[in-house]
C-alpha cells in the first residue's frame, strides 16, 4: 500500500473461514480451527498511521447498525489478542497467567478524559474465559493521533542521509508535554483498576513506547529525534553537563558553540566517523555527547513512568518494560545505534522496575540454532530485577511466507523442541518468558497446548539452583563506549552480534552477559570476553585490569581502551590490555591467520583463519617483544561512507596474540568475530567445564543441563564429574 492513498478493506467470517480483503483483491485467510461467534472487531495499523472512515458490518445481507469507535486514528498496536477459547484451552493444561493489553488509543479519549470500557471488556473475556487467570497487563503509552496534532513540536522526527525528514506516530522521549499527560492517563489507569474487583486479576504492569512499544526510537531507514522537544532537552541536558559556553566551548574543542544554539548532528555526521567507524572525542565530541543524552532520555522516561506505575498501584503489582537491547538482530545500523537502549545501567538503578524484558534475539533462532537475550540478564540480575523473555517463535501454525520466515518451525515437533530450548535459555538464566502469539493461531493444536502445559509445569518443579547461573565465561559489555561508534554494522557484527550470537551459542558452556560496571560486584569468571570496549570510563578501566589475576584468561577484541578524551592513544590501550599496541589507519575486510605450532592452533588446519568482509577499522598491531604471537593480521583497504578513504592501502602484522599480565593469561585479537572452535580452545586452556565439544548448543545452571542440536544423536559429556 502507498502512503496517504486510501485503502478499501473488507473482513469476511463464514463460518470457520476467515478471509481479508484489500480494494477486493484477497490478501489472506485462513479457517479457524475452533470458530466462535464474533464479539467485537479491532482494527489496528502496523509501524504506520491510519485513519479508519466509514465502518459498516453487515450479517446475513442485513446491515448491522452503525459501529462507533474513539480516537479516530489508531496508534500501532503491538500484539495480538489472545481470544477465549485459547485462553480456556491453556488453563485446562495449567496456564493461568497472561500477557496482553491495549493501547492509549483504547482509554486515553481526550485531554484528560478517558473511558476504561474497552481494558474492562477484555480482562473481563479473561476471567470470564478462566476464573484463576492473571494479567501481566502491556499498556502501549505512544500517544494517541489526536494528542500528536494537537502537539506536532513534540512529536519524533526522523531524518535521512538524504535531507528527507519525517514524524513517527509517537512521542519524543524527552517531551515535558507527553511525559506528564502520558503519566497521568497511565496514573488514571491503574488507580482505576486498583479500585476495580478485577484488580485481583492484575499481576503486573508492562509499560511499553516507541517503535513497536519496545523504548526505541525507530527501527527504520534514518536516524533521530530531530522534533523541537528533544532539541530542547538536549540544550537543558548540556546545560546540566557543562553549566555554561565555556564549558561546553572546552568539551566540544570548538569555539563557535553556544548552549542556546547547540544542535542535534545531522545525518551524515552520525554516520560517518574521523576513525573509521568510532567517533574522534576532540573532533565529534556533540556526536558522542547527543549519542549519551539520546539513551539517557530514553532510560529518564522509562524511570518515569515506572515511578507514576509503582505509586498507583501502591506498590501491590510488579512493574517492567522493554529495554537494554545491546544484541539486537541488527539488520539495520538504527536498530542498535539509534535505539536509545545504551543506558542499562541507569534503569536497572531505578527502584521502582521490577523486572526488564526483551524478545530473543531473532538472528540464529531456527531449529539447531541458539536462544540469546536481546539484553544482559547477569546485569539485570545483579540489579536484583527478573528478566523475561519474549518468545515468538514462528511454530508450524506460522503462515509459511517471507514475513514468518525467521526461524520458522517445520513441524510440531521441532516447535517443540525450539520452545523447551527458549524455556531452557531463560530459566537458566534467571529468568522465565512468556509465549507470544503474533499473528493468531500460532499455538491451536491440542498437542502443542498440551506441550506448553508441560513446560510451565516443569518451571514450578525446578530447584532453586536452576536459575542461578554456572557460567565461567562472562562477555562484558562497555555501555558508554556505544556513544563512540558511528551509526555502522560494521563494527557492530563481527564484534558484538556475530561474536556472542553466531559463535559463543556452539562453545558448549554457558556464559553470562553483564556490564563493566557490574564487575565490581559480580563474581570471578575464568574466562572474560571483552568484544567492544574502546572507550571505558577510568574507573572501568581500573575494574577492567583488576580481571588480571591468577587463573583469570582475558580476551580482547578490537581496540580496547583506544579512545581518550585527549583523542585515539595506542599507549592508552596498551597500558589497558597490557601489552604494547600501535594503531594503523585501515579499514576494510580483515582475517587473522593463525601461526602454526602454538598451543592455539593445534586441531586446526594449516593455514586457518577468521576475520569479517566488512570494512573494519581502525586496527591496532602487537608489538610487544615479550607477547606470544598467535596470528597475523591482513587487511585491504575498503572506502568508507561519503568516499573517504584510509590512510594506509594494505597492511599485514601481528593480529593475534597472548601474554601473562598480572598473572592472569591475556588474549588481544585485532578483529572477530572468533570462531566457535577456537573459543573452544580458549576456554578449555583457561580451565573451563565444558559440557559439549561438538558444536552443540548448551544451556546449564547449578539445577539444569540442557542441550540443543539440529540433528538426533548421543554427542554430550561432561568433562567433569558433577551430581
């Protein structure tokens, strides 16, 4: 369909056929296993604006009377209800907790003004449908149509390399006007049910906004928020920082800048980088400090509402949303850099959240593949906070086309298989998730029910132990270095994505994902993954060389520690990885081949080698005499956006290499992602347990071993004796 052209559609229900149609050409349908009579149609629009005119029904030939709907335009819904029948068929098998909800659309009416009618009519089709069920209830707080045009200044805006500019159908995230009506629509809602005998029903509050309610920005082609609110907050937040011009003039090593007149930068400037794809502190530092304020305003409003939920309901509900997204599937740069979610840690410091959730990461997640987090469940644990994941799984009910593509499930039991391996992944974790139906139907089969019933009831028998977490392997997360890297996939996939969720899933031994700023307060690992830290903080850098202890492997990918305020310092990340390191101006594809008769290269071919076809850059070279040299680096050089091309044309040197720091056993590599096997490696000479050596998938706890593979057979073993 094409934007502003309208669109006639017409649903028709004969029976148990189902069928929908678009300017009368059909464009889906499907029977409805269990056909009920209808109760009442909801028309959403996706990821879009819409306007729904002229709605008539008609039965039998007769017309129906005039059906009545508020508010006009509709903001995107996020999910699909279930409806009674699959709600009695999940109770008959032991599910009595649900998740679902509405929009502000459905309740926020008007300025102030709102009617509860709709929320009431469908937690009552709940109880109605299952007397024991409860409610962890999403409440989408996107602003309604209606609240956007009577306030265009606060809307979020959208821009392209291009020049193009654009509103999303929500609010921005720093606007005074949305927080506090937004707030207090969300405030009448609770206080409303609280009041209400249906509150006995409410387990909890999932608050959700932004693109697809999840607390980002936007997904799309483009970058944001350019909208006149979120200017304004950013002058205030470099207020805040720097309390005048002069500071500012310092920070920015610019002199033609003033508080009232600092802008968002443009498109281009967030694209591209002085370094490659990381951003010069002396010369990009409004790109660095508009990145930090983008995700803090993001992680403000969350804390926000969280507060305004919390004091509604007395503190008698849990309260939760989306957030902390630091492994997205990353099919678009704007899907991690211009997310918003790089302030975790300001979140998990919010007393009023109880629990943070995300949906499992959608690369990878097919039969034989892994079930990684969105986000870093050790940090949110640490926080003493649940996590919980979202799993919509593409089951064998998923329409087989292009849309559902991602993962789908072939058969019943290999859905099966998929979701106790989801399960699996969560609990061992600690953490639980609930069963998203998308599209509706996903989960009507009587033995898919029954599986699921199944499930829950062998989380309620787990032990204690199983959801404490077993790992020795812990992949540590920089969140302020994210303020340094330009809106790119081409750091971003070989370090961090395809790292941890194309490679780590097969090592066969569970590893945790937290934050360098957990580290103080975590536990010892035996082995720590660093992927992408170039620019930490000095308090995290000293917590990063407190890891340098007896027993302890540390590996690093990339250029850790690289970045200063003072600019790029090769001696900076010398002195943080402990080993000499000098930077060389290139970027483009780069592989590392490992150098024959080291302890890491045994059980590999001669001539093995890993590395990424991106243009990836800058790179730091070993040249430290006492480091053992595992691998040489070599690079072609690629140009990068806007035609800019690298210093150097090609390069070869020392790529891979290990030294004793401090005692511990230090590993830099120049470039990722490593592969499964030679992670392997790593940790089995770190002194790792690891339960699979055969590229299978391992999830495990002190309570619970579970393994995953794409085929049948018998291929595990533990490599030490455990009760």
């Amino acid at each position: 369909w094409q934007m502003g052209k309208a669109v006639r559609l017409r649903l028709e229900v004969d029976g148990a056929r189902v069928a929908g149609y678009a300017d009368g050409q059909l464009v889906a349908q499907r029977d409805d296993p269990q056909p009920v009579s209808p109760r009442w149609v909801t028309l959403g629009a996706y990821c879009c604006r819409a306007r729904f005119e002229k709605v008539n029904g008609a039965a039998g030939g007769a017309a129906l009377p005039a059906l009545a709907f508020e508010g006009g335009r509709l903001a995107p819904p996020w999910r699909a209800s279930a409806g009674s029948s699959q709600i009695s068929a999940l109770a008959r098998v032991g599910i009595h907790l649900f998740s679902f909800g509405f929009s502000a659309a459905d309740w926020w009416i008007g300025d102030r003004r709102y009617s509860f009618d709709l929320p009431e009519v469908l937690l009552r089709s709940m109880v109605e449908a299952d007397p024991r069920a409860m409610a962890l209830l999403r409440v989408d707080i996107n602003p309604p149509a209606w609240w956007l045009e009577a306030h265009p200044s606060e809307r979020m805006l959208a821009r392209s390399l291009d020049g193009r500019e654009w509103g999303l159908p929500w609010a921005c995230f720093a606007s005074k006007q949305w927080l506090e009506d937004a707030g207090a629509a969300l405030d009448a809602l609770i206080r409303h049910f609280s009041a209400s005998p249906l509150n006995e029903h409410i387990l909890g509050w999932h608050f959700a906004a932004g693109d697809c309610g999840e607390w980002s920005y936007y997904w799309g082609e483009g970058v944001t928020d350019y909208s006149p609110a979120q200017t304004a907050a950013f002058r205030q937040w470099l207020r805040d920082r720097y309390g005048g011009d002069a500071g500012l003039r310092r920070a920015w090593h610019r002199d033609d800048v003033s508080l009232e007149a600092a802008e968002i930068p443009l498109p281009r400037r967030r694209y591209i980088a002085s370094l490659g794809f990381l951003y010069d502190p002396v010369r990009e530092a409004d790109c660095i400090d508009y990145r930090r304020f983008h995700s803090e305003a993001a992680a403000d409003a969350i804390c926000h509402f969280a507060q305004i939920a919390k004091r509604a309901c007395g503190g008698r509900q849990i309260v939760g949303a989306f957030y902390g997204y630091h492994l997205p599937g990353a099919w678009r740069p704007a899907d991690w850099h211009d997310a918003g979610h790089q302030a975790l840690a300001r979140v998990l410091a919010c007393p009023h959240l109880d629990f943070i959730c995300a949906p499992n990461n959608y690369r990878n997640r097919g039969p034989g593949g892994g079930c990684a987090p969105q986000t870093l469940p050790a940090s949110i644990a640490l926080a003493g906070k649940l996590y919980l994941a979202e799993d919509d799984t593409r089951t064998f009910l998923t329409p087989d086309d292009d849309a559902h593509s991602i993962g789908r499930c072939p058969d019943l039991q290999t859905t099966v298989a998929v979701l106790e391996r989801n399960w699996a992944a969560a609990a061992t974790q600690g953490g639980g998730l609930w069963w998203m139906d998308q599209g509706g139907g996903w989960y009507d089969d009587s033995e898919l029910v029954a599986a699921l019933g199944r499930l829950v009831r062998r989380h309620a028998e787990l032990p204690s132990a199983a959801f404490r977490s077993l790992a020795e392997i812990a992949v540590v997360v920089d969140e302020p270095s994210a303020a340094y890297m330009a809106q790119s996939l081409d750091l971003l996939l070989p370090l961090l994505v395809a790292q941890v969720v194309d490679e780590l899933a097969y090592v066969g031994a569970p590893f945790d994902l937290l934050l360098t700023t957990d580290l103080p307060r975590a536990r010892p690992y035996k082995l720590y993954i660093v992927p992408c830290a170039p620019a930490p903080s000095e308090e995290t850098r000293r917590a990063l060389r407190a890891l340098y202890r007896p027993g302890a492997t540390v590996l690093w990918l990339h250029a850790p520690g690289l970045l200063t305020d003072a600019g790029p310092s090769a001696e900076a990340a010398s002195e943080l990885v402990g080993m000499k390191l000098a930077l060389r101006m290139i970027g483009g594809p780069t592989h590392i081949r490992l150098l024959a008769g080291s302890w890491l290269s045994r059980g590999f071919p001669a001539g093995f080698s890993y590395g990424t076809d991106r243009c990836f850059g800058p790179l730091l070279e070993v040249v430290d005499p006492d480091a053992e040299i595992l691998g040489v680096a070599r690079c072609s050089s690629m140009e990068m956006p806007g035609g800019i091309l690298w210093p150097l044309p090609a390069y070869a040197g020392p790529g891979l290499a290990a030294k004793k720091v401090g005692g511990a056993r230090v590993i830099f590599s120049a470039a990722g992602p490593l592969p499964a096997p030679l992670v392997r490696c790593i940790a089995r000479e770190a002194g790792l347990n690891l339960f699979d050596a055969d590229g299978n998938v391992v999830y495990a706890s002190e309570g619970l071993v579970a393994v995953h593979d794409a085929a049948a057979g018998r291929w595990t073993r533990l490599e030490q004796r455990r009760r």
